[in-house]
C-alpha cells in the first residue's frame, strides 16, 4: 500500500516538475530589459518613447487641437522612419525631462537642449541637430543693453543656456526664471519685466506674433560654446548610436536639409542666424559654419523663411 502510493505522488510529481520548469523558461525568454532596449531584437521594431516640452516654438508646441507639432516633431519622426522605430512622442516640464529619462519614464528628450558639461555629467548626447545663440528682447523703444543689466528684472526660462548666461555674466540683474518661454513672454509684456533673454530662434519666432509685434532684439546674438543641442538619452545607451546614425544618413539623404529648410530657409547654424530677419529692412548677418565666417544680406522676412 504505501509503495503504491508513492508511485502515485510520483507519476503526479514528474509531469508537474517538468511544467514547472518549461513555465519558467517561457517567463525568462519572454521578461524584456527595461526601456527601449527591450524591443531591439532584429525581427522587432523598436519601441521608444521620448520626451519633448511643449512650450518652445517653433521646435515643439501643440497646436489648437492638442498635438504636438514643430521643427523637432517632424525631424523624431524622420529619425524614426530611418531607424525603422515605433516612436511615441509626449510632452513633459522642462524641469522633470532628465530625472525622468533618468528614472526610466521614457527612452529619450528633443527638446531644444544644448549640450552643456553640466548635462554630459549625467546623460549622454547624440551629434548635434541645431546651432543657435542666444538674444535680449525688449520693447521697442527702450534703450536697455546687454551691457547694462544690473538691477533690472530680467526674465528667461529655467535650466536654459540663456538663464545660465544670465546667473554666470549678469549676476547683479534681478533675474527672474520661469518654468516655461510662454511664462517668460506673458511676463514681459504684462510689464512685470523689463527684459527678456532667450534662444534666439524661438524668440524671434515670438517676435513675429501679435504679442511680439512691439518687441525687438536688443544688440547682437551672444555666442556661446553651449549653443548646440542634442537628443539626450541615458549614459552607455545603444540608442545613441542608432540615433547617431539615423541623423547621419537624413544629412545625406536630404530629408535633414528639406525638414529644417522648410522652418527656416537653410540648414542647422545658418538657419538660426537667417531667422533673424524679421522686418522689412536690410539685415547683415554673419553666418557661421565651422571656423569660416560668410556675411548674408537678408531682404526681408519672407526670404528668410522661403
């Protein structure tokens, strides 16, 4: 009787054990690696979602319906036709878009960041996309300078290569940082600033609106070695590279040049230094590729932007 029964709880036992073991080879082969690195197999697309702010015309914003749209929502979604990548795009705040790349809630941010030492310390970057500089705006009028900051409220973005320009060379300015350029723009115009620093592709595309229309560049665009911005993923990602090359091949293809030209008339450096012309009159820029200088002489806005 016993022998009986123990030869019945190991004809049970046998099949179990086996099921058991085959269950857990399923749940390891199938368990992905977190992020979008899980999705890199070679018969699977890959899945990444990254991260914009949606307040920073006209690279990212949203239009009258809610969806994201601007110069860097069309270039993610080139980059990820190239990649052949399933590529989700939301926005977030300025200042939660690292921690949560960091923090795994998504796999990547465009969102008109420049490279900076400080950023390198804690992501990494891919080749730059764009070259900007950065400008004052006034009212028209007003006879504020770079030059002559100290003690005015000065308005600019958190966390910006311009608000650090501002902390780092204009300490005794009564800065005033905001968390978005909308924030920033409703303040200087509202009169609760006298100045505003900014980037200068998106502040002069403000200067073409309604609410800019009374509002102009004080001086010259201020170069900095921080005016190149970057797609920023985690540090060792395999996606950096990907995305390296996707870039790469867009630039040779002519879907690089075609999607920046239709922003802004030419391509990377050249195209923030011809948005500057914004009125009718003659504008003289310098024009900077490299370690050449060429002077462009822009008619009006329209050839700017055509």
């Amino acid at each position: 009787m016993t022998i009986s029964i123990l030869k019945t709880k190991a004809f049970w036992l046998a099949p179990l054990s086996a099921a058991m073991l085959m269950l857990a080879g399923c749940n390891n082969s199938a368990t992905p690696e977190d992020g979008a690195a899980a999705d890199t197999t070679a018969d699977a697309p890959m899945n990444i979602k990254i991260a914009t702010e949606s307040s920073y015309k006209p690279f990212s914003y949203t239009d009258a319906d809610g969806k994201l749209i601007g110069y860097e929502i069309e270039l993610v979604d080139a980059l990820c036709a190239q990649m052949k990548a399933k590529c989700e795009v939301i926005s977030q705040d300025w200042d939660g878009l690292i921690p949560g790349l960091n923090a795994q809630k998504f796999d990547a941010i465009i969102a008109g960041m420049s490279i900076t030492p400080e950023r390198k310390e804690v992501v990494e970057f891919t080749d730059p996309y764009f070259h900007t500089g950065i400008i004052l705006i006034g009212k028209k009028g007003d006879d504020i300078r770079v030059d002559a900051l100290k003690g005015q409220p000065i308005a600019s973005q958190r966390s910006t290569v311009a608000s650090q320009y501002l902390q780092d060379e204009h300490a005794d300015a009564d800065i005033k940082l905001y968390d978005t350029q909308d924030n920033a723009y409703l303040d200087l115009t509202s009169g609760r600033v006298r100045a505003m620093m900014s980037d200068k592709v998106t502040g002069i595309d403000w200067l073409k609106t309604d609410a800019g229309k009374d509002y102009e560049v004080k001086g010259q665009e201020i170069s900095t070695d921080e005016d190149a911005m970057g797609i920023a993923l985690r540090k060792g990602d395999p996606l950096v590279a990907k995305f390296n090359k996707a870039l790469a091949e867009l630039k040779e293809n002519g879907t690089y040049d075609q999607i920046t030209g239709s922003y802004f008339g030419t391509s990377s450096t050249a195209a923030a230094q011809k948005a500057v012309a914004t009125t009718d009159d003659v504008k003289e820029v310098m024009v900077v590729e490299g370690d050449d200088a060429v002077e462009v002489k822009e008619e009006s806005a329209e050839a700017a932007t055509n």
